[in-house]
C-alpha cells in the first residue's frame, strides 16, 4: 500500500480562509456592537447593528473574495492558453524548457530529459502547468468556493456577538460581547496556530491583541457621541 504523508502546508488555504473570515466575522461586529451599546442605546438598536454589521460583512467577504479568485483564475487560464499553444508550435523548445527545470531540482542532464519526454508523453500540458507555472488541480482557483466559505466563516464568527445580546441583561451587553468574543478570538487563534504547527500561544496572542483594540477604539467613539442607532 503506498505511503501517503500529509503535511500542514496542505491545510493553509482553507485555514486561512475560515480563520480570517471567522476571526473578522467576530472582531468587525463585536466591534460594532460594543460602539453602539456604549453610545447608550436600547438592546434592539444594538441587535440591528449586529445583524446588519454581520450580513454586511457576509457579503463584502464573498465579494472581495470572489473578485481576487476570479482575478487569480483568469490569469491561470491565460497561462494554461499560452502553455497550450506554445506545446502545439514548439514542443521542441518546451522539452528543452521542462528539461531545463529538472537540471535545476538536481537531476542529470540525461536523466531530466527522460523524465521530461516520460511526463510529456503521459500528459504534456499538465507537466508544465505543474512544475513550470506551479499549478495544480487541486490548488486552482475557486471563485464561488471561496466566496461562499469566507461569507460562511464571517458570519459564524458574527454569531457570537449576536447570540451574546440576546443572552445577557441589557446592561452588560459591553462588558459580555466583549469577554466572550475576546475568548473566542484567543481559542480560534491557538486552534489554528495548532492546526497550523506554530506556538498556541502566539497565535492566540496575534489575534486578541487587535480583537481587544478594535473593541476598545469603537467603545471610545461609542462613549463619545453618546449616540444611538435611529
């Protein structure tokens, strides 16, 4: 049976995908929830910020995230077409080039032009999409993948301010949406850091620093204008 390794560096695009959308699904509305209930307003008020902030940025996630990965698609398409097309005018020179690659990674002259003929019988356009332009079916883009799992990362993340107004007196919506989102930012943090093979500690650390001065930032403007939402 062969042996089948499964390295970290596998994990990292969906990783940093649900990461950055649940970490700014939690740090954009709880902000936003704590500037609105420090400026003195009724929980009502409060839970519409929170769910507009959360669908809002639902959408600005899946948005911007398709655009770049649109973006990103477009020019491997384009990269794939002039790779087709220049396999079809010159293979010649495209051996050489494939050959070439293979000298590079240490392999001998001799040996790399087998290996490149071997790949290039056996499927020319994907040895050179691969080891020439780094491309892989598995790592292509995806534009309506990631714009759906970032929208569903950030407002899971958004939840967690939302579920806290309806849970707590009215009185303690700062105080509560602030100590809870604060502890699920630093569990998300070690749980990717460790997911990731890097210090718990640290990844916990990066993000409740900018979780703890985006809240504190948005209930300073909060007590300062004194003003609610409508």
């Amino acid at each position: 049976m062969p042996h089948r390794e499964r390295h970290r560096g596998e994990r990292i695009g969906w990783l940093r995908a649900a990461v950055l959308g649940a970490n700014d699904g939690i740090v954009s509305t709880a902000s936003l929830v704590v500037g609105v209930a420090a400026a003195a307003s009724a929980r009502q008020d409060v839970l519409v910020a929170g769910v507009a902030g959360m669908v809002a940025g639902a959408l600005s996630m899946a948005a911007g995230e398709y655009v770049s990965v649109s973006s990103q698609a477009d020019t491997e398409r384009a990269d794939l077409k002039r790779e087709r097309h220049e396999l079809a005018t010159d293979p010649q020179a495209e051996e050489a080039e494939l050959t070439g690659i293979y000298v590079r990674r240490g392999l001998e002259p001799a040996l790399a032009r087998t290996v490149a003929r071997q790949l290039t019988a056996k499927g020319a356009l994907a040895a050179h999409a691969r080891d020439e332009l780094g491309l892989t079916a598995e790592l292509a883009a995806r534009p309506l993948q990631a714009a759906g799992a970032s929208a569903a990362s950030f407002a899971v993340g958004a939840g967690v301010p939302i579920v806290t107004i309806l849970l707590v007196p009215a009185g303690a919506i700062v105080v509560a949406v602030a100590a809870v989102s604060l502890l699920c930012l630093v569990s998300l943090g070690a749980t990717a850091a460790r997911i990731g093979g890097a210090p718990m500690t640290a990844g916990a650390a990066r993000v409740a620093v900018w979780g703890v001065l985006a809240m504190l930032v948005t209930a300073g403007v909060g007590r300062l204008f004194g003003v609610g939402i409508g």
